[in-house]
C-alpha cells in the first residue's frame, strides 16, 4: 500500500513523507488510532516506502537503476533521480508488499489457538488468512479479523512464544531491501507478554523499523509506550471518508456527507451504513422514540399495536442493519445531548436537527448515560444472535421508562 492510497491524514502522510526521505524514520513508533482510523493502512505504507527499490535507490544486477553506461558503452538513459514522495509501487519490492509476501516485511497479530494444537499460536500459523483478510480490507477491526479465524467466540492474543518469533527475525540478515520492518497490529493484546520484547524493542538491531498499531493504548505497557514515538491518527475528516464512499457506492454527494458525519471517522462503520442506506435509520429513529412516548402516554390500544408493527417490520431488515440502526441511535444520541448542554451539534441539519432539538428537550446527563448504556447492550445482544423481536419490544418499555424519569424493570436479558 502505498501513502497515497491511505484515506485522509494528509498532513501525517506529508510529515511521514519527509521523514522517509530523510531517512529519519524512528526506529519504533506506535500509531494510535480509533477503530476504522486507517492505523494499519499507515504502517502498510511505511513498510511499502521503506523497501521501495526506486524510493531507496537500490542497484539491481542488469546495470542498476542509476548505471552510468550500458555493457556496450552506449550512454545510459536519463533517469529521474528527484528523491520520490511515495512509493513507486511498480518495482520487485512494491509489487512483493503490496501481495503482503515480502521477505522483510514481518507481520504480528492477535491469534487464537489452532484446532487440535496444544502449542501457543502465532501468527505465522495464520498468515495465509491475514494476507486474504488485507487484501480484502485492510481497515478490518480486531472483532473482524478474529471472526474470520473462529466462531467460537476464543478471545486472540499474542504469546510469548510470538515475541520469542518476533526477536529471532529481526536478528537475521534481510533478504532483499536495506530495512527489515516488524509490524504489530493491536498490540494492546502483547499484555505482560510485551516485556519480552522491551529491550529489543529499544535498541534492534541495524536498520531495523518497529511499527506498534494501537487502538486502546491504556492497554499497553508504559514500558513499551516510553520506548516508541507516538504517531497520533485522529478519525478520518468527514469530507475524505465522503469522498472514499461516493467512489465505491452509487450514493449522491449528499448521502455520502450524511454517512459520514454518523460514522465518525470510522470506515467500517462508513462501509456499513452505505450498504444498507436504504433503510433509513433516522427515520425509523423517530418513529421508535415517539411510539415508546405514546405507549405510556396513551390509553388507546393503537400504540401498542403500532409498535408491535415497527418491531415486526425491524426483525425483517437483518442484524448487520439493526447494528447500523443501533449505531445512528447512539451517534444521534450524543448530538441531541450537545444541544441538551447547549453547545451546537455540527453533524445535523434540517429534520435531524429538528429532531434533536425536541428530544433534548427531555435529556439530561442521567438519562443520556442510562439511554447509551441500554442501546451498548442491545446492540450487544443483537450481535450475538439475541431474538430481535423479543429485545426490541423490551427495550421499548425501558427506553419510555427511561425517558419519563421512571425505574427501569429489568429482566433477563439484563447483567
């Protein structure tokens, strides 16, 4: 992957760029990043630029890239020798790490352990499912990768035994390009196992590039946090991430801006709404919120038989579009409260907007903590296969509960 091709941080990609050309890359540097940031795509790029033969100058056998004259005596050809920005992504190398089977390119990732095998994992158990699963989206959270590997519900990891596989790399001789680059994705899930790494980490071996990519860097080791340099990734800006969709999905300019404001920088989310843009969240939102009032309001049975008709016609749109309504749910959640606090939401306009204003009307700091924390769990419970018929209907009560300042009853489906 090439810088170029990573969606957005302009501004990161030009810094990183300079760096590169200066050689003056860090020898480890931990990209933080929110999921969907595009944490990964980066250090694929770093990696790419750093084996780049045209970016880095390498002579080849046939006469080099720079031969002064060919083997007849004839004049070389004029070569552009002007330092690239990127790179080239047409030489060996490029062509080798853009398939994710270059020799100096390691790869670390969370694992589970194998079926039938009782000795730690490691990742180059799997790495012909993490090459399939990058070309397929290299902005895959860690819920998505796993998923691929078992449905067992196994949580992943990185083992020591990864680590000890880790430092015996990187103390061989490259193969092809001048760096050899170690890449570790998600490497919150190194845990305790990462003081293993802590030395080699601070002083590796000769041109030699750790890239750590971390969403929750609470989760890692101060230890290994004070020996890398921070790359700060903050969520893609709306207009990239619009862009992006508006190229991949016939969506109109409009609709593609509107997905991602509700995204949040996030391109999984992003892919996710454009894909089942025709059921249109917002919309069913206010149909939700304003049955859930009705039912406690109202003695009239048509409420609820209302309701019984949304929650029967939401089973039918699938669980991957009840997510994304969940999701809007919880975006549109925290706008309404900014106006609730009286600050300006920058996302909504029109209906939305007018919407938000009427239901901050009813919101305070109590009742937006207990409306987030309830639809977190809905969305937990669909994810997981929960009846939506039954969850939905439940968690209808509790929202109109909730909303009139009442006790939620709680059952079953509550921990």
């Amino acid at each position: 992957m090439k810088l170029s091709e990573v969606i957005g941080h302009q501004e990161i990609k030009d810094r990183l760029a300079e760096l590169l050309t200066a050689d003056r890359l860090p020898h480890a540097m931990m990209i933080l990043g929110p999921e969907g940031s595009g944490g990964l795509p980066l250090a694929l790029a770093i990696a790419q630029n750093l084996v780049c033969e045209r970016r880095s100058g390498k002579k080849e056998d046939d006469g080099g890239l720079f031969a002064a004259t060919s083997m007849f005596g004839d004049p070389a050809p004029v070569v552009n020798t002007e330092p690239l920005s990127d790179a080239c992504g047409e030489c060996p190398a490029c062509v080798k790490a853009a398939k994710f089977i270059h020799p100096d390119i390691h790869y670390t990732f969370p694992v589970v352990t194998m079926e039938g095998k009782n000795a730690p994992p490691v990742s180059a158990d799997y790495i012909t499912q993490w090459r399939k699963a990058l070309t397929e989206n290299p902005y895959m959270s860690a819920v998505d990768w796993l998923q691929q590997l078992t449905d067992k519900n196994k949580q992943g990891n990185i083992t020591v035994n990864e680590c000890h596989e880790i430092i015996k790399r990187i103390t061989l001789k490259s193969y092809e390009s001048k760096y050899k680059v170690q890449i570790i994705w998600m490497a919150e899930y190194l845990r305790e196992a990462g003081n293993t790494l802590l030395k080699v980490i601070e002083e590796p071996p000769d041109d030699t590039i750790f890239i750590l990519v971390v969403e929750n860097i609470e989760q890692v080791l101060n230890t290994i946090i004070s020996r890398t340099q921070l790359v700060k990734l903050p969520a893609i800006e709306d207009v990239d991430l619009a862009s992006y969709l508006l190229t991949q999905f016939e969506i109109t300019d409009k609709i593609a801006l509107r997905i991602a404001r509700i995204s949040d920088g996030n391109i999984n989310a992003a892919v996710e709404y454009a894909g089942g843009a025709e059921h249109q969240s917002d919309a069913l939102l206010r149909e939700w919120l304003s049955l859930c009032l009705r039912i406690k309001a109202a003695q009239a049975p048509e409420p609820s038989v209302k309701l019984f008709e949304f929650v029967e016609n939401i089973a039918k749109i699938g669980r991957e579009n009840q997510k994304i309504f969940l999701k809007y749910f919880l975006w549109f959640l925290r706008e309404s409260n900014l106006i609730a606090m009286g600050l300006t939401s920058e996302k909504l306009e029109g209906s939305e907007l007018g919407f938000a204003q009427k239901l901050a009307t009813v919101l305070d700091p109590e009742t937006t903590d207990r409306l987030n924390k309830l639809i977190n769990k809905v969305h937990y419970y669909i994810e997981r296969n929960t009846n939506p018929k039954i969850i939905f209907m439940s968690t209808s009560f509790k929202i109109a509960s909730i909303l009139k300042k009442e006790e939620v009853v709680y059952d079953s489906y509550d921990t």
